[in-house]
C-alpha cells in the first residue's frame, strides 16, 4: 500500500486492490505469478500482504526489501543492490482504475507511483514486477515475516507490559526510556513530514526522538544512543501496543524499545549508508546495538500463508 493509512477512514477499500494489481502484472508481463513477497513486512503493509497472498492463494515468501518500514523506494534492499532489477509496477485504486508503469527507473517509479496516489486520494494498492526469485537471492531481508509473528507471541505473553526492561528482553532489544511525552514539534518538509519528540524519562534522562514517518534517531541528554537501521518503537506503557509517529501525543505515558534491525543493512558500508541517519538528512552516524542484543528470531525458511494455513 503506498500513500497514507489514516486516509482509509476516509476513502475505504473494498479489499481486492492489491489482488486487482497482482492481476495487471500478470496480463501486462504475460508471466504466472507463482508466490508474493512483501515490500515490507511492517506496519499494515505486512498484513496486506498476508490477505493478498490468502486471497489469490499463492505462497507468501518469509521474506521482504526493508526487514522494516523505511519511506523510499531508493532505500528497497533490492534497489541498493541491483537498481535496474526494479523497472515496472502495476496500481489500483478503490476508484477501480489500474495503471501500469513500465521500463521505468526506481526514481522515475517513485515519481509516478507518489503523483498518481495523490490523483488517486491518498492511498493505492502497488505490485512491483514480476522477477524471477533467483533475482531476490542475497538481495532480500529473509526471515521477517516470522520475526514478526515470533515477536508478536512474546509481546502477548509478558504479563505486565509496563515493566520496560522486561519487554524488551523479550523482544531481543534493550529499553531506552520509560515516562511521558513531554513536547511533539511536527514539521512539514518538501516530501515526508519530520516530528521531534521529547520524553522525560521517570528515573530522570531525557530522550529525544528524530522521526520522520518511522522513529530514526535516539538521543539521552543529547547524545546518540541508537539510529537506523536499527529499530525503535515506542510503546503504549500500559498495554503495551505501538504507537506510531502521526498517533504520538503529549501527555503519553510511553517507554521506548531499541530492538536489532536487519543484519542485511549492516554486512556492507554501501547497504548501511543507505539507511543510516544522514540517508534522512540528520548529520549523525549510524549507532549500532551491541552485538549481544541480536535476536534470532526469525528464519529464512518460506511461510505458506495460503487459505486455510495458520500460522
């Protein structure tokens, strides 16, 4: 899904966009499709992808081009491997129009995939090819769809999900802070808005939080703790549940989680680069996890969410 969630309140789906545009890359390529695999597998886009994959009953590969929610297409594993791989896309709309796009650039993909979201309202449903899955080899995050699942069983059994500390050893991470919002500063940019947010801490610290529509950069007192590509996620402190970047607001009783990102962004300088603050426009290295806070979660196994498989 490209464009904005909150806009679903607003210009509904009727549910078979994604499988209208899986459908338009099958007439325009003249290829089967023989398995889907997420362009991200965070967010809503990684629940899209396992009610596309049930709906056209095709595998769903554990496997996606982010192993989390980053905005750009320049910043897809498989652009920063391989760019002239990506050249087509196929779209849908709840209108009930298609577009395809094809023997295109990622940069020139991006530009009209953006321009026709906002002609189409604010969101579209995107299938990007067909490629072959010997393309994706090396070029892909394995494993985060489980990852994921596994995350989500942990999370359901801490038995207080206030206790910070203990949510995040059970997520793989560490904690960072524990307390209330205590300033948002929303500011518009040229092409995703920027928020800066601050959050006293209840032992004392304070920790500001850089974020465009995902969290990017920690900072206790003013220094670094964690950057991208590793993830931060804040939490609701009583129940537990993510809040994200546009739903953030002062007065939230929070703690912030600092889990491991993908090891693929991190095995070469060139994959790092492209996803490290300064991608984002903030003058910062990248601040990496200890390597003992790796989790090893996940696999690189394939996931068969067809109908009928639970997971």
């Amino acid at each position: 899904m490209i464009g904005a969630t909150s806009v679903f309140t607003e210009k509904l789906p009727h549910g078979g966009e994604i499988g209208e545009a899986v459908a338009a890359a099958r007439r325009w390529s003249g290829l089967e499709i023989d398995a889907l695999i997420p362009v991200e597998a965070a967010g809503l886009n990684a629940a899209l992808a396992v009610a596309a994959a049930a709906e056209l009953s095709l595998p769903l590969v554990d496997a996606d081009l982010m192993g989390r929610a980053l905005p750009r297409f320049d910043q897809l594993s498989l652009v920063v491997e391989a760019p002239e791989l990506l050249r087509s896309a196929a779209l849908s709309e709840p209108g009930g129009q298609v577009l395809v796009i094809d023997r295109s650039s990622p940069i020139g993909l991006e530009r009209t995939v953006r321009a026709y979201v906002s002609h189409a309202g604010g969101w579209a449903a995107a299938a990007f090819g067909p490629m072959s899955t010997a393309a994706l080899q090396g070029r892909s995050c394995e494993g985060t769809l489980a990852r994921g699942l596994d995350l989500g069983r942990r999370l359901r059994s801490v038995a207080d999900p206030s206790e910070a500390a203990l949510v995040a050893t059970m997520l793989g991470g560490i904690p960072l802070a524990a307390g209330r919002v205590l300033e948002i500063e929303r500011l518009p940019t040229s092409s995703f808005a920027r928020a800066s947010v601050a959050i006293l801490d209840r032992t004392g610290p304070l920790l500001r939080i850089e974020a465009e529509n995902e969290y990017l950069v920690a900072l206790r007192d003013g220094e670094p703790v964690v950057t991208c590509p590793e993830i931060l996620v804040v939490l609701d402190r009583r129940t537990g549940q993510p809040i994200s970047v546009d739903r953030l607001r002062v007065g939230d009783d929070v703690q912030v989680v600092a889990l491991p990102g993908p090891a693929w962004w991190r095995a070469t300088p060139s994959r790092l680069e492209a996803v490290s603050p300064r991608a984002f426009g903030i003058d910062l290295p990248p601040v990496l996890l200890p390597p003992t806070a790796e989790t090893t979660v996940g696999s690189a196994r394939a996931l068969d969410l067809a109908v009928g498989t639970e997971q």
